[in-house]
C-alpha cells in the first residue's frame, strides 16, 4: 500500500470537497443576485441613466452621494465582467461534462 499516495489523493478528495462547497454557496448567491444585476442593466439602458448621469457631470452633488454607477464604463465593465464569467461557467460546466466520460 502506497501510503503517501493515499495520503496525498485523500487531501486533494477534502480540498475539492471544500471547493464544492464554497463554489455552490457563491453561485447560489450569484444567482438569487440576478433579478439585482438585471435591474441595473434596464437602468444603464434608461433615459433615467442618461439624464442622471448628465446631471452628476453638470452639477456639484453633496460628496456623500454615491455616484459609481454614474459613468458610461462602470456598469459596461460591469457587463463585461459578466459574460465572461458566465463563458468561463460555460467552458467550465463543460469540460466537468467531458471529464465523466474518462
């Protein structure tokens, strides 16, 4: 018996149990977030957005007012962002779906 084998594959079987675990705690929380995430995508393409935004680059708002979302790439980077985790979910996803057929 190959002990340090065991010992070795043992440690990788808990560490991808961990993985498992906090990976399916964050997707189920990316998930419960996208009704959120879709509601700032409908803003971004709003009248609203551009009319506030226009506004927050005209006017001097009180510093204690938020305005991250007030410029033209942070929710497009935002976006960005999100089509390619959700690529490299895809390619993820199908790889795994691959790798049962070893």
């Amino acid at each position: 018996m190959d002990i340090d084998r065991l010992n070795n594959l043992s440690k990788i079987y808990r560490d991808q149990l961990d993985l498992i675990s906090r990976l399916d705690k964050v997707l189920d929380e990316f998930i419960d977030k996208k009704d959120d995430y879709r509601r700032l995508i409908k803003y971004y393409y709003s009248e609203d957005f551009i009319k506030e935004m226009d506004e927050s680059n005209r006017e001097d708002l009180d510093p204690s007012v938020d305005q991250t979302i007030l410029s033209e790439d942070a929710i497009y980077d935002l976006m960005t962002e999100h089509y390619d985790l959700t690529l490299k979910l895809l390619n993820t996803a199908n790889d795994i779906f691959q790798d049962r057929e070893i």
